[in-house]
C-alpha cells in the first residue's frame, strides 16, 4: 500500500515537471527625477496586468492596486512615506467598493467611508487626531447627499450642522434634494456663529450672523443657540446670484449700525437705499439710490473707518455704472474740518482717509477717450493725496492713468509727482502703460536734484545721469 502511494506522488511530480510556471514581471513605467522608479505595473506574458504600484522618490512603495481583467480588482493599500498603512480599500472591478478607511501617522484611524459601484453610500465617519469624532457625513444608495451632516471640534463641541446644503462643485445640481435645508456653525465654545436657510444645496433666504465669543463649552448645549447677533441678510449663490446681501448690521450692544433695504432683479439684489445710525438710533447718513437700471444707479455710498461704527473714512459716488464717476459736490468725511484747504478744490469721484494715515486720497473716474471703451464705463484716470491742514494742506502727490487693460483696469500713464509737506518736489517719474519710461528725477528736501536717470520700461537698460557738484 505504501509503495502504491509512492508511485501517486512521485507521478503527480511528474505532472507539474512537465507544466511552463508564467510568472508577471514588473516594468516601470515612470520614474522620479533621481532615477528611482516612481510607478510600475506586473504584467504576465499575455499581457494580463496583475498589480500596479507607485513609489516614493526614497524607493518607499506608496501604493498597491491588484488587477483582474485589466480592472483594479481586490485589496487596495496605501503607505505613508515611513512605511505605515494609510489607507485600506477595496476595488471590484474597477469601482470603490465596501468599507474605506483611512489612518493618521500614528496609525489611529482618520476616516472610516463606505462605498458602492464607485459612489459614497451609508454612514461616513471621521475622527481627530486625539480620538474624539470629527465629523459623520450620510449618503442614500444612489449616492446623494441624505440627512444632517454633522462636524465636531477637537475638543468635542458641535461645529457644524449641514441639511442639504453642501454647495460641492461635485454635485451634479440637478441631482440636490429640492426641500429646503440649512447650515449652521458654531464656535469651540458651542456658540452659533453662522446661520443659513437653503435650498437645493445652496444657501440661499435668510442668514444670520453672531459675534464670536470665546468662554467655555457649555457642557449642557442649552445656550449654544445664544449668541449676539451681528448681521442679517439675505443670501443668494444660485446661478447669477449676488451672494449674501446684508440687511442690517449690529453691534454688540444689539444697536443698529446699518440698514440696507434692496431691489429684487432677474439675477440677484441691488440695493435702492443704505442708512448708518449711532449707538442711539440717530441716523448719521443715508443713501437713496436714483435711476437705477442694469449698468448703475446714481448715489452716494460712505464708508465707515476701520474699527469704528459710526465715523466716516470714505465717499464715492456711481452714476449709472458700478464704478465711480461723476463730482463729489460736497464731503461728508467725519475728518473733512483736517482738509477744508483741499477738499473739492479738484474734481473726485472717490474721497477717503486710509487707516493709519494722515493724508486725504482721492480718485477721480470717467469715461476714456477712447472710442473702443465708451461703452466699457468710467475708468481711474487720476490719483491725488494731500496733507492735512495742520502739515501746511499741500498736495502730496499726482499721478495720471490711462489705456484700461482689457479687464477694465486702468494702467499708469503720464507724469507722477511726489512732494514734502512744505511744497518742495521730492520726485518726477514718466510712465507708459503701465512702465516707467523716460526721465526720472529725485530730489532732497532743500529742492537739490539728487538722482536722474533715463528709464525704457521693464527689464530693460537704464542709463544713470551723473550729476554735477
């Protein structure tokens, strides 16, 4: 009996001497810049591919895909750059399929995601770095976003509330739900800071927004919806759409800043009348827009100085198009007593103090000369600033612009001009579209040439002009 189990083996040996063992071979198809490969495919002898790898510029194998029938087919893994799993997966026939998941440098997992014929479905899940849930996404089996998205703080706090308001260039917009939705974030502490009505995954109806405060997590969640409220508008991103448009700003005392009422057009707001108001509900300044149409509207708009909410740093008014044009008649600047020397002795269309600056800028916009750009609106063709009366109320500097880019944009073209607070010309500088070219000139406070040099536009020679004793 034996002997016969001996001539069984030794003829099943026999057998598979006699078989061609086909075995894949690699060949690099790509390479990283120091010579190393960077990507590779096994292929058997009838060109069947069994795997495809990809490697870091170390030689560190980055990822694996296994194939059948020329399609990924099978376990899917990718390796950090010191070796250890980030991600596991599964393809079936060339589609994500099954459990997903993904994992940190310390090997903690990330995100767990689940798939089916290539498209997210079920319950998503993520996680910090230090354990504690980061967010949970939900899909329905054909892969459309369902139900709220939620996203938590590192420390556990609430930070967002999603229904149907994900806003993702990667969903088709014909396939969003068409119920209304929302989307809400708060702050580490739980409070609300945001607040947004939408619809078919866009925000779009009412909005709010909140101060930030910056306490304790309220353990019990019960005031997280309490906050100070310091905007509310009116948001549109649907197609054409004129994003959020504020209708009254707060401050944190809840008096009103500003009210803004508007115009409802076949794409989107425009607004029709701005009010600013004092802590006490006095009204400071107010715009009426007239004559609106497509292009514009006529009016004056201010503008309130940095970190204040009832003086005013900038004018500027808009006739019939959205830039600038036209004469700023009068000044309502809360500084204009520091500049009655200057202020509307040249024509402007813009007025305003920059933060922490002393001198009063100012723009004047009108229609170009030239014919190609009579329909295109005012462009920026002159830029003045002037010392305060106190510094002696001298211009500061001139400069002229001219020849708008196609965009709109006008460049600097002609002669620009700086001076000292006591009227002495500090420089002269020629342009051309936007480049210097010409004579250049720089001079020191006593009115003594000091540099002159011949210019041809960029990055071309310049000829320095020596200068006598």
């Amino acid at each position: 009996m034996k002997f016969c189990n001996l001539l069984a083996f030794f003829a099943l040996l026999i057998s598979f001497a006699g078989c061609t063992v086909e075995r894949a071979e690699e060949h690099i198809l790509a390479r990283h810049a120091n010579g190393l490969k960077k990507t590779s495919i096994w292929v058997y002898p009838d060109g069947t591919i069994l795997k495809r790898n990809e490697w870091y510029n170390d030689g560190i194998k980055e990822l694996e895909i296994p194939y059948e029938d020329s399609l990924p087919h099978g376990e899917f893994k990718r390796w950090t750059g010191f070796g250890d799993v980030a991600m596991i997966g599964r393809y079936n026939k060339g589609k994500k399929d099954g459990k997903w998941t993904v994992y940190y440098q310390n090997k903690k997992v990330e995100a767990v995601q689940y798939y089916k014929d290539d498209h997210p479905v079920g319950d998503w899940e993520g996680y910090h770095h230090n354990g504690t849930k980061s967010f949970e996404q939900h899909y329905n089996d054909n892969g459309k976003p369902t139900g709220v998205w939620k996203k938590w703080h590192d420390n556990g706090t609430l930070a967002e509330e999603n229904s149907n308001c994900h806003n993702e260039k990667t969903i088709v917009f014909d396939s969003l739900q068409p119920t209304p939705g929302f989307l809400k974030r708060y702050s580490r502490d739980c409070k609300i800071l945001e607040d947004y009505e939408c619809f078919k995954g866009q925000k779009q109806g009412k909005y709010k927004l909140y101060y930030e405060s910056f306490g304790s997590p309220d353990s019990s969640a019960e005031s997280c919806s309490k906050s100070k409220l310091r905007e509310e508008g009116i948001s549109d991103d649907a197609e054409c759409g004129s994003g959020l448009n504020p209708t009254a700003l707060y401050r944190a005392d809840g008096s009103t800043i500003k009210k803004v009422e508007y115009l409802t057009e076949d794409c989107g707001y425009s607004p029709s009348r701005i009010s600013w108001f004092d802590e006490h509900g006095t009204l400071l300044r107010e715009t009426v827009f007239k004559n609106h149409n497509h292009f514009g509207y006529d009016g004056i708009v201010y503008g309130l100085c940095e970190g204040s909410t009832k003086h005013f740093c900038a004018e500027t008014s808009f006739v019939q198009y959205a830039n600038p044009n036209g004469n700023l008649d009068s000044s309502s600047l809360s500084q204009k007593e520091a500049f009655r020397q200057n202020i509307g002795k040249f024509k402007a269309a813009v007025r305003y103090i920059k933060p922490g600056h002393k001198l009063l800028y100012e723009e004047y916009w009108d229609f170009a000369n030239n014919p190609e750009w009579k329909y295109s609106g005012p462009i920026l063709l002159v830029s003045r600033s002037f010392y305060p009366d106190s510094m002696g109320g001298g211009m500061a500097s001139e400069g002229f612009w001219g020849n708008p880019s196609f965009d709109g944009l006008s460049k600097r073209h002609g002669i620009w001009r700086n001076w000292y607070p006591s009227g002495i010309l500090k420089d002269s500088l020629n342009y051309m579209n936007g480049e210097r070219v010409g004579e250049q000139f720089s001079y020191d406070s006593t009115g003594k040439l000091t540099i002159h040099k011949t210019e041809a536009g960029k990055n071309r020679p310049v000829i320095m002009h020596l200068l006598g004793n």
